[in-house]
C-alpha cells in the first residue's frame, strides 16, 4: 500500500508539474498579449494626435480641413474600439498610459484565462507532492530494511538474542505503520 501511495504521489507531482508548465506559459502568454494590444492601441492614439495637429496646422487657413481631419481622427479610435480612459489628454496633446491598458487587459484575461499567480501555486503543490512521494519512498526502504532484519532474527543461532532482534523488527514495524499509514492515505 505505501508502495502504491508513493508512485501515486509521485505520479501526480509530475502531472502538478506538467500543469504549472502549461499555466506558466498561458500566463505569460496574457501579458504578452495585453503588452501587445496596449501598444497597438497606443499607436493608433499616437495617429490620432499627429492627425490632431494636421488639423491645428491647417485650422486658420482650411477650418473644413481642420473639422475633417478630427473627425477621422475620432473615426480611428473609433474604428479600432480604442478604450479612451487610458487616454489622458485631447487632440494633439493626448497621450497614452501603456502600463494601465496593459494591467487592465491581464485583469480581464485572468477571468477568462490563468491567474498570474496560479503557475506559483501549482508549483508548490507538485513540491508538496514530491516532497511526499520521497517521504513515502524513505517508509518503503524501511521496511525492507525491517524485512532484512527479521529474516536476520530468523537466523540468529543463539536462542538469547533471537527474542531481541526480533523485538526491535517488530517495534520498527509498527513504528514504520504509525508513520506511514496516514501520509499514504492522506494521498490516495
């Protein structure tokens, strides 16, 4: 049964494992599309300003430019579904706060997708699983090692330490099952 516990142990550390990969790589994954994203937003704001200062250029001598020229540059946020309140600022004095977009576009990725934190958490479960499999690895060895020494007591030829020997095994073995009986349930 310890024997079962701890390959069962160890084979889910190593699915744990696999798992802290996959999230690992879903989670940067989000970022680097949210970095992604906010960039290209913030380029198109950055069309949208040059667009703004055509239209401050040319204000005094065309003002039907200059009113054209701002109504396609509110077309290109439009067009491109630009979330304005990352946009400080109008016309040709506006800028763009790549950090909050991005921050805000992970946010809304971890609803749908893997928490950032979470690669971490699945890492340290795969850990505590190993951690344990090894444990119940060491009980194994025990109790062959016990096995060893009641076939030692078997053998002994002087009758006075035969009764010791097989004392110790048989207080080890019962040592070794108030040990190891809990953790190999506790991971079946």
């Amino acid at each position: 049964m310890i024997t079962y516990a701890s390959i069962r142990a160890d084979s889910q550390a190593v699915d744990a494992d696999r798992q802290a990969v996959v999230e690992t790589v879903q989670a940067q994954s989000s970022r680097v599309v949210a970095d992604a994203r906010s960039r290209a937003e913030g380029s198109q704001i950055a069309q949208y300003r040059v667009m703004n200062a055509q239209a401050d250029a040319v204000e005094a001598a065309d003002p039907a430019q200059a009113r054209l020229l701002r109504m396609l540059a509110d077309g290109v946020l439009a067009a491109e579904w630009i979330d304005v309140r990352y946009r400080t600022g109008t016309g040709a004095a506006s800028t763009w706060n790549h950090d909050m977009r991005r921050d805000a576009l992970i946010r809304v990725n971890e609803y749908i997708s893997v928490p950032q934190g979470q690669p971490d958490l699945t890492a340290r479960r795969a850990d505590s699983l190993h951690d344990l499999a090894n444990e119940l690895t060491l009980y194994v060895v025990m109790s062959i090692l016990i096995v060893v020494v009641l076939t030692v007591a078997r053998l002994v030829p002087s009758r006075r330490w035969r009764p010791a020997v097989f004392a110790t095994a048989v207080a080890s073995y019962v040592a070794l099952l108030v040990l190891a009986v809990p953790p190999a349930l506790a991971s079946i």
